[in-house]
C-alpha cells in the first residue's frame, strides 16, 4: 500500500512523495495514513489544522482497511509525536478526539436555550408544531409537514439516524427550499450525505448533538439558539433562530426526525477594528 493522502475536500490521492505527503497534512490540513512495518497502518495529522472533510474521509477508509496495530502521527510544537493503538476503532476514537479538542475552543460560539413543553405549548410558532406532532403519533403525515413548512418557510430537514444515530444521514427530497444561506448548490451536495457535512463542520458537529439526544429520549426539542459560524465565501455570521426537532416512529428507537428553523436572523460580524458588520440577506 502507499501513502494515502485525504485532502481538504475529503479527495484521495495516492501520488505524492513522503515529503510532500508531509508538507500536506502539516499546511494544508490533509490527512496521511501509509504503511507502518508489515502489520501496522501510520495515520498522520496535524490537530490544529484538520480540514472536517479530511477527518470524516479518513474515519470512513480505517473502517474499511483491517490492520492489526495503528500508529497515530500528530504535527504538535514543530516536531512529530507518535503513539501505538490498538484496532481501527481505537484510533478513531482517538483521531475524532483530537480534533475535538481544537473544536472546544469554538464552544462559546454556539449557545442554545431549550423552552418547556408547556412554554412550547403557549408559543404562537412552536405551538402548533407541537400539537401537529402529537396529533400525529410519530407519523410525518400531511399535516405535519404543512405546520413545519408554514412555520420555517421551508427551512426544514428530514435526518435519518445509523449506529444508534452515531452516523446522521440527509434523506431523500428532505432538504427544504427555504435554506439559501451556504449556498445554491448546497441543497443538492447535501442531500444523502452526513448532518455534519456543512460548510462550517464545527457548528455542524455541535448542532447534531441534539438530534442524537431526542433519538435517546424520544421525545422532541424546541429551543433557541445563537449560534456564530465561519463561512468561506461570507465570513464570519450571526445566527439567531428557534429550532425545533421531531423524532418520526417509535418513541423508543425513532427512525428519523424532521428539524426545522424558525425566524432566522443573520448578521455578518465585523472582522477588522473599523470594519462594520451588518445584516445579510437571505
């Protein structure tokens, strides 16, 4: 086997010199993973710099290649620390928490309030949300979609649960129209790959969180979020919205769920002493 680069976009490419293999994961965020000795696999990185597509690409090849040993390579003060791991799943884990920890410096960008099943009641929004699900018994019937549609003018997502909702999957025809914020293209990129494989994969990855928490509960969630994401071609943003999840099928083990986006505001931040932010249209 040679050395297997995942860049940025999550692309394979098996064609470059160990040297510039290097060059790769500590500048430009790739992921490295090449043979170590006879049984074992090398996987390199650079934690600081790990592009989310890179990351999520590398999971999915160590899940399908069967080594025996592991060696985790990380890019830390200037110089290469390795350390021996077990099976693929242990260094996964490992990999998924390093990163995290460059990701728990973004905690304070994203904050939500959850309201109270009977605030939800009495709110003008998610009221009848509420009323339409439970009227529904967990079945995303006409009427359902019609309050959701009508409440998040089509910013809507149907989301299919894998592994114990480990794995978040977009299904189907299930991305409304309403969402125009990442892009025209987005919509049909998105459809059929994971939740957390939106343009900012950090805000993303912490907004998954409570759909796997009402696949554990069964029960929906209303709340209101802040959120601040880092977009390419719109910079830094402001997000004020209410969301809401709904777990579909059987309150102990749904097998989706419909979120939805309600009354979204967004702001461009200023980046610059003197540069002013402002409202971004939708």
């Amino acid at each position: 086997m040679m050395t297997t680069i995942v860049d940025g976009q999550g692309r394979e490419r098996s064609d470059l010199a160990p040297d510039l293999a290097d060059l790769a994961v500590k500048d430009m965020g790739c992921v490295a993973l090449r043979p170590y000795g006879s049984r074992a696999l090398e996987i390199r990185c650079r934690p600081d710099r790990i592009r989310p597509k890179a990351l999520l690409k590398a999971v999915d090849l160590l899940e399908r290649k069967a080594w025996d040993h592991h060696v985790l390579s990380s890019w830390v003060d200037g110089q290469w620390h390795s350390k021996i791991i077990g099976n693929y799943l242990a260094a996964i884990e490992r990999l998924t928490e390093m990163a995290g920890q460059v990701q728990s410096k973004r905690r304070r960008d994203f904050l939500s309030r959850r309201l109270a099943a009977a605030a939800v009641a009495e709110d003008a929004a998610f009221g009848p949300i509420q009323h339409a699900w439970r009227t529904a018994r967990g079945v995303k019937g006409q009427k359902l979609m019609e309050a959701v549609r009508e409440a998040s003018c089509g910013r809507y997502l149907e989301v299919a649960p894998h592994g114990g909702a480990e794995r978040l999957v977009l299904v189907g025809v299930g991305v409304g129209e309403g969402y125009s914020l990442y892009g025209r293209g987005w919509r049909s990129m998105a459809i059929g790959g994971r939740f957390e494989d939106m343009p900012d994969y950090e805000y993303a990855q912490w907004a998954s969180q409570a759909y796997r928490e009402s696949f554990r509960s069964g029960q929906p969630i209303f709340e209101e979020v802040s959120a601040v994401v880092n977009l390419l071609r719109s910079g830094r943003l402001l997000l004020e919205y209410r969301r809401v999840i709904l777990p579909i099928g059987p309150a102990d083990r749904p097998a989706g769920f419909l979120g939805a986006t309600l009354g979204q505001k967004v702001t461009r931040l200023g980046l610059e002493p003197g540069h002013e932010g402002g409202h971004v249209v939708q």
